[in-house]
C-alpha cells in the first residue's frame, strides 16, 4: 500500500523517477535473493532450515506488535537508526535519477523479508 505514495512522490520530482525507485527495488530483491541463495549454500544451510528459521523470526516480530509495550520498547531501539537514515534522504537531490534509485533500492531491502 506504500509504493504508490512513493511513486507519485517521486513523479512530483522527476518525470522519470517512477522507473528509477521501480530499478532499485528490483536490484534490492535480485541482490538479497542472490546474496542469501549464495552464503546458504556455502554455509551448507538447507531450504528448509532458512524456512524454519524466517517463519520464527516472524513469528517473534508479530509478538512485538502484538504488545505495545514490547512494540515501544522496539521502536525505541530503532530510533536512532531511523533518524539517521531521515537525516541521509532529506540531504539528496530528489531531482537526481541516483537518489530515485537509491530510495527504490532501501524500500527493497527494507521490504524483502515481507
């Protein structure tokens, strides 16, 4: 339900913005994929194992929203992070075909495990 907010935010900066935030989802999730395909294989981790292990940390993750007080003490946490990162994107040329692609590429990464 958020993509089509960033992209018409996007198209509000560069005409073809749109395409470049669209770029750099796809890299995101071709990257994530490939790099977790690769290092499991090389750690010898099977399928089933990277399920299992995923559908807990889920699991977990649900339990924190699950409870307000475990949801706040988590935001908390992630906050400085979260500030850091807004401090980076509002310092970028939204204008500039690079930023859009960027922008594209951390809602990726920040979208894969969904």
């Amino acid at each position: 339900p958020i993509l089509p907010l960033v992209l018409g935010a996007a198209l509000s900066k560069n005409r073809l913005a749109p395409l470049y935030v669209c770029l750099g989802l796809s890299f995101a999730f071709i990257f994530l994929g490939w790099s977790a395909a690769a290092f499991g294989s090389v750690l010898g981790i099977s399928p089933d194992t990277i399920r299992i292990v995923s559908a807990a940390a889920l699991g977990v993750s649900g339990l924190f929203f699950l409870s307000s007080r475990l949801s706040g003490l988590l935001s908390n946490r992630l906050l400085p992070i979260s500030n850091y990162a807004h401090q980076r994107l509002i310092g970028l040329d939204h204008t500039n075909p690079l930023a859009s692609l960027l922008i594209g590429f951390l809602l990726g990464a920040v979208w894969s495990p969904c």
